[in-house]
C-alpha cells in the first residue's frame, strides 16, 4: 500500500456542499482518501505531514472546458498581441500596442534567425485594440522583404502576410476577386488574408501548415506548463483530427512520469460520416488512459459571430451583414446524436449564432425520443448568443452548457457596436440566466484564442467588463462562488467527470490548485489576480517556478 | 506552364444525388482521368466496382480516376491535386450539402494551376422547393442554385410531369441564367457536366444519350468578334447547355472559347486547332439558329499570304 500523505494548508476550498472548507487533505496513490482537520485525517493510521502548502489556498484543481492544444505550439512563434499574456516558461510579454511595437518586436525576433530564408511567423494580432488600423504588408516589409514573414491573428481567422510571403504563395498577382483578399490601390492584396481558403496556400510558407490545430510532442509538453501555471489539472483539446500519428504522440507525451495534466481530446466530427466518426470514437475510447481521456465528439454547427459567419435569428446582424454560414446540415447532426446517444459517446456542439443554438436544440429534441438517454449531458460550446427561451429548452432537453466568458472581456465592445447590437451584445454569454434556469454551467478562454486562466474566465463572468472598461450585462454576472463552480466542478459534469474531479472529496483524484490568494476573499473585482504557486495532479507536485 | 487543370463545381443540399451522378461520371469516364475531391468518403462514394485500390485518403479507381477527401482542408487538397501524377485531366469538386459553390470558386480562383469549368447544382425534383422552405436551410439552398451554371433536375421519375414542370418553372424563376437538365439517378450525358467531354467523339454514348439534348458542331469559315460571340453563345435566348471551341479573331489571333450556361471565357490557342465550335443544347430550341448567328457574326477570311 503506497504511503499517505496529508497536506497542511491556510485553507482547502473543497467545492463539495457538505464540506465546504478544510484545513487538512489526505492523499494516499494519487487519490484523495480523506478531507477535514488533521485529528479526523489521523484516524487513517501513519502518515506523513507535508507542510508545504501551509500558507497556501487549495482549490480543487481548475478544469478548462473548451480549448486547444494548439496553444503550446503557438508560443514559438512571435506574441504580438495587444494584452500582456505569460508563455509557457513564465516570462510575460507586454502586449504590443502599435504596428511600430509589432514592427519593433518583430525586428528583434528577426535578427535571431540565422537561415536568411527562414520564415519569421508571429500570433495572437488584433487590430481592433488598436483602433482597428490594419496591418499592411508594406508594414511588415520594414522588417524584412526578402524573408517570409505572416502574423496570425487571435481569432485564428486572419493571416497578415509581408510581400515575400504573398509571392511565395502566388497571390502577388493583380485581377483577384476573392472577399477574403483585400486590394490595395495598387491592385494588388494588402497583405490581410480572411478565411482559411485564403490563409492557406500562403500560410504554409510562414510557418503556420495545414495541420497546425494539432499540436506536436513539444507543443503539447508547453501546454502543460501553462496548465500548471494556470492552476489547471484538466483540460480539452475540444477540435482535434485524432488522425493516427497524433493519437500515439498524445498517448505517449501525456504518459510521461512528469506530464502535470490530463487531456480530453475531443474528435472533430468534420470530414467523415456520422457513422465513421461514432466508430472511431468507440475505438479511441477503449485506448483513453487516465491522463488522456479519448472518447468525445465535437461537431460544429456555424462560424463565429465577429467573423459574421455565425447563424443568427431575426433581426440578423446589426451592421446588416448577410447571415453566417452552416458547417454541418441538421441532417447530420440529427444523425450523429442517434449513433453517439446509442453508444453512449458524448457530444460537445459549437454554436455561436442563436439560430444555430436552435437548430441544435431542434435536432437533439427528436433523437432523444429515438434513443432516451436520461444522462447525456451533450453540451453547447460557446452558445454566445442564447436567449433565456433557449435555456429553458436546454433544461428541459437535459443539455450542458460552457459559454465563454472571456469572449465578452475581448470582444464584447465590438459586438456592442458593430456585430448584434446592444441588446444582444448585452445577454451573450448569460451564465446568469443559465444558471437560473437549471442549465448545469461551464465557462471558457477557447486558448490560443483568449489566454489559458480560468481565474480571468471566473473574473470575466463575475464583472462582465469589457476591454474599454464598460460593465455590459449588469444582470447576468454571477456571484464568485458560483463562477469558482463553473471552473471547478461545473466543467468537470460537463465532461461526465465530476465523479472524480472537480472538488476536493474522498475517493476523488488528488488534483488540486495551489494558490497564494483566497480568491474567495480577494473580492470579485480582483479574481483575476490571484495567484497561482502550481498544481498538484494525480498527487504530483509541480511547482510553476520549477518548470 | 501547362494549361490549366479544369475544375466543375457539384454542389445541392444532402440528398439531391451528387454522389450518384459522379459514380455515373466515373462509370463513364471513356478514357478521361477524372479526379474527384469529395467532402468525406461516406458509406459507399465511389460504386465498389470502381474501386482498384483505396488507402485513407485516396481510392484509385478504374480508368486511371482517383478520388480523395477533404475533409475540412479543400485548399490544400487543392494544392495536392495540382501536383498529382499522373495529372488528371479533369476535377471534380463535390462540395459539401451545405456549401456555399461561389465560395469554392473563390477559392479555386487564388490557386495556379486550376480554371473553373463550372458550378453544376443538382436538385432533387420531388424536395428541392421544400428545402428551399427549410426553417433552417432556406437561404443555402437559395444561394446554391443563384451560384448555378447548370442546373441537373434529379430524380425526375419520383415526380408526375405537372409538378416536374412546375419545379422546372420555379427553378428557372429563382435562377433565370441557369441551364436546367433533367435527370434520375444522376445519369446525365457527361458533356452536360465536363467541358472535357465536349468535342471529344460525339460524347453522346448510348447508355446516356437524353431525348432532349442535341449535340451540334459549328462550322466556322473566317474570323469573329469573339467576345462578341461567346456572348451570344451564352444567352440564354439561344438554348446552349455549353460550347467549346477555337475561332480566329478579327486580328486573326486563333482563340477558345468555353460556354458554360451563361458563363463563358475566351483564352489564346494554339494556331494548330481548327476553327469549329461543339455546341450542346435543348433539342427543338434555338440550335439550328445558331448557325445563322454565327454566319451572321463571321467576316470573310482575308486571304492567307
């Protein structure tokens, strides 16, 4: 029998109801085999005190619901975002605040590269911050015209390219007529490519190729360290390919004595039949170890809202864009749910638009009658625009629901101005209103889109500010108990795991945050501060300053 | 630079038959290489008895074909293709049911190497109007057969003659440019959907030879405003499904010139082709007309050296 060991600490917030908060945790293989004082722990036999914690807040390790591995990947490239965000060594970049700022930074990064034909690749751009000047090709120019350089932005949608890279990719060429293609006055493309169909041909010569969404060995092991830094011991890769060679290099990377994280990959149902993708599942799950969870589906209903490719209902986009696009017909869907409710395979949906929140709700309505199936906990990701009509629904159709929170602090403004209007702009991402209503509540960073932090996601959800700084949806904001739920146990239900993550209880895995603040004293306004010591997983220690 | 790989576009919501009309491609290839991108492999894509060789990504079939998937990347499935040996003669693209063609156009128009041939939207007679109705996929399917060239009127045995007409009707009233072709199972005569079919042999096979469509070569003698008359090739008064062919210029530049419904493209050619243009078209409409159209649009030669 491997040896007990109890951890002291100022205080363990447990998120279990009938146990709220503790001073003392006992965790013997990895599991957690008992929660109280430490004259109730004793009653276990021998053990060892570990006073490491003492001073430290224990949570119960954060869970984050919808993101994508393709973070640690990102890292290598140059940060040219505008708020300050730390890579997975702990070093924080400032954010870059002008194209000067992006030019100088980039600069910097050039001057390391010795292969004079080696791309210079950057992320995480958003013009919006910076009164949305764009960025030209002739920007970039000044950093260099003789070597490929492309900046990928924080939606992940846009690819700003310099004119070598525009060469490279034969796109340096007057007569386009591509919607995705801006044109100078010249005629020629400014440098700004929308839409995968145009980042394409040219982002495989600035370094981002065409299977950039999976990350590899070294970007899943940085993924981790920004887990542990982030307080966060379980996490989704919530679109992966799952092809054959990225199923071995998870399997393997996660199975490393030192890999601090569990992984639930979820495969992207996107290129195969409903069918095929159901049976694939049912294999990948008979291979899912304790660290990588195999087993999940992810379809995509639309696209997203700032891109005006998400459906949305009548009134339609305020700015009287045309509706979004359709990714996969309500046929499919209804299919998908049939065989995955059958074989007891989870569905997580993005839906961004309303529209396509129905159509969800519409579809999973009917196959639920076909193949009852009282615990299914299919789940709507993002679901930004839901009305309270539509919650009602999701109750009643026994969904989940993890909306992202850190999309209103990023974007909020712009959806306020330009994309759906006040109103709208005002209930999206109503965790409120979710909460109200029954709907059990996860909220999300979607990283690399917004940074990894389920404190900031909390913070966002309890303060409903935008970046200019504007309270927008006083009456959805939930209390910080209830967002420290939604980043803790509300997550793990909706990845069926709350019976052995989420809270700190007997018979659970000794997962834990280890923090330096309580974040249920340091006040709604500062949840975002409070700081992260490291994570202890499966009963591993891992400090973030010994990453 | 060799000239361009021919794309055509197939596009219609799930169910109009996309996948039965390019196994009817496939089946009756005739010595093309077709290749075929397809959104996902699916049940059975490809008939069985096509099939030589299949790995993850690609199935050869009989007759040099090959058919891959896309999945989420056509782009850069795209960009596979242009580099393909053997190099396939002609491209198939068939989109996604909720694909909007234009955008794949679009997209096709960024890559070197590719021309599009055309969008071809099949439509199935006894739904089409009610998905045009669909709560959800009314505007998709709208936008589907606005982006038509040709539009392939399927399963045309499942409907009575007056609804067919009526679906017909409606079809041409949402799409006035459109060529509509009626179909079941798909079997429609290849020439209809490839230009690579159009000039080869007569292309009209016994297997898929429609009562309603006719096949014409146009005899030209002398040089033509050939703008001008691939306009006119392409008005819809004149009843051309397509027309492929080479003419001599006012300036006696020897041009193609590629008819798709009412999209139509000229390009320099080699001096070796000779003149004549393959016409095919709506038996009993305008197609005998087109002879005086282009006598009328033709200048004397001017005498050779």
């Amino acid at each position: 029998m491997s040896e007990t060991i109890i951890y002291s600490a100022q205080k363990i917030i447990t998120m279990n109801p009938s146990r709220p908060n503790a001073t003392h945790v006992a965790v013997q293989g990895g599991r957690i085999l008992a929660v109280g004082d430490l004259t109730e722990l004793e009653t276990w036999g021998p053990y060892r005190l570990d006073e490491s914690f003492a001073d430290k807040i224990l949570m119960p390790g954060l869970v984050e619901g919808h993101a994508h591995t393709m973070e640690g990947t990102l890292w290598r490239n140059v940060y040219c975002g505008f708020f300050d965000r730390a890579d997975p060594d702990g070093k924080t970049w400032d954010g870059v605040k002008t194209i000067q700022a992006i030019q100088d930074r980039l600069i910097e990064a050039e001057a390391k590269l010795t292969d004079p034909d080696a791309p210079l690749s950057g992320w995480s751009l958003d013009p919006i911050y910076m009164d949305n000047k764009r960025v030209t090709r002739a920007d970039l120019d000044k950093v260099s015209s003789t070597r490929p350089i492309g900046i990928l932005h924080a939606s992940g949608h846009i690819l700003n390219v310099n004119t070598k890279a525009l060469e490279l990719g034969g796109l340096l060429k007057p007569g386009i007529n591509h919607e995705g293609i801006p044109l100078g006055t010249d005629g020629l493309p400014t440098g700004e490519l929308f839409g995968p169909d145009t980042m394409t041909p040219v982002g495989v010569h600035v370094g981002f190729n065409r299977s950039m969404t999976d990350s590899d060995e070294q970007g899943l092991r940085d993924f981790a360290k920004l887990c542990v830094r982030t307080g966060v011991t379980t996490i989704t890769d919530l679109a992966a390919r799952l092809e054959p060679d990225g199923v071995e290099s998870m399997l393997k990377v996660t199975n490393e004595e030192t890999y601090p994280a569990r992984v639930v990959p979820l495969q992207i149902f996107m290129g195969a039949t409903a069918k095929e993708t159901v049976d694939k599942v049912i294999g990948l799950k008979a291979r899912a170890t304790d660290r990588l969870r195999l087993g999940r589906i992810k379809a995509v209903a639309d696209g997203s809202i700032q891109g005006f490719s998400a459906r949305v209902r009548w009134p339609g986009y305020h700015n009287g864009a045309p509706n979004g696009l359709w990714y996969t017909a309500p046929e499919q869907l209804a299919e998908l749910y049939r065989l995955a409710l059958a074989a007891d395979v989870q569905v997580h949906t993005h839906t961004n638009g309303d529209e396509a929140t129905e159509m969800v709700l519409d579809t999973l309505g009917p196959a639920l009658k076909d193949v009852p199936s009282p615990d299914h906990r299919f789940t709507l990701q993002h679901c930004q625009l839901a009305d309270a009509a539509q919650f009602r629904r999701m109750d009643k159709l026994g969904m989940c629901v993890n909306l992202f929170a850190n999309h209103h602090f990023y974007w909020g403004d712009e959806h306020y101005r330009l994309t759906v209007g006040p109103e709208r702009a005002t209930r999206m991402n109503a965790c409120r209103t979710a909460l109200d209503t029954g709907v059990p509540l996860a909220i999300h960073s979607d990283a690399p889109v917004t940074p990894l932090g389920p404190l900031f996601t909390a913070w966002s959800a309890v303060n409903r500010l935008t970046a200019s700084g504007r309270t927008q949806g006083e009456h959805e904001k939930i209390e910080v108990s209830e967002a420290l739920r939604a980043i803790t146990i509300g997550a793990a239900y909706t990845l069926h795991m709350d019976d052995e993550i989420g809270s700190i209880e007997v018979g659970k895995k000794a997962d834990f945050a280890v923090l330096e603040d309580d974040p249920t004293e340091i006040g709604g306004a500062n949840l975002k501060d409070v700081r992260v010591w490291g994570t202890v997983q499966g009963g591993r220690i891992f400090a973030a300053a010994d990453l | 630079m060799s000239t361009p790989i021919p794309v055509t576009v197939i596009g219609g919501y799930l169910g109009s038959g996309k996948t039965t009309m390019v196994n009817h491609l496939l089946r009756n290839a005739n010595g093309l290489r077709l290749a075929v991108l397809v959104n996902e492999f699916g049940e059975l894509p490809i008939d069985e008895g096509l099939i030589e060789a299949q790995d993850d990504d690609i199935i050869s079939i009989a007759g040099g074909c090959v058919c891959c998937s896309f999945g989420s990347d056509l782009t850069g499935a795209l960009m596979d293709m242009a580099v393909l040996h053997p190099r396939p003669d002609h491209l198939l693209i068939e989109s996604s049911g909720v694909a909007i063609p234009s955008a794949i156009v679009g997209s096709l128009s960024l890559l070197d190497g590719f021309r599009t041939d055309g969008i071809v939207i099949l439509a199935d007679a006894e739904t089409i109007q009610a998905s045009a109705n669909h709560k959800y996929m009314s505007d998709t399917v709208l936008r589907q057969i606005a982006d038509a060239n040709i539009v392939v009127l399927n399963k045309t045995d499942l409907v009575n003659e007056e609804r067919l007409g009526a679906t017909f009707e409606w079809l041409a009233n949402q799409n006035p440019d459109v060529r509509i072709v009626k179909a079941y199972y798909g079997k429609v005569m290849p020439d209809v959907v490839l230009d690579s079919f159009l000039g080869k042999a007569s292309g009209v096979g016994p297997s898929h030879h429609t009562a309603d469509i006719d096949v014409m070569t146009l005899d030209i003698e002398g040089r033509v405003d050939v703008e001008n008359l691939a306009r006119a090739l392409a008005d819809s008064e004149n009843g051309l499904i397509r027309a492929k062919g080479f003419v001599t210029s006012l300036c006696g530049q020897k041009m193609l010139i590629q008819v798709v419904g009412s999209r139509w493209e000229t390009s320099n050619a080699s001096d070796s082709m000779k003149d004549g243009i393959v016409c095919l078209g709506f038996k009993g409409e305008v197609l005998q007309g087109l002879k005086m159209l282009v006598n009328s649009m033709t200048v004397e030669t001017v005498p050779q050296g």
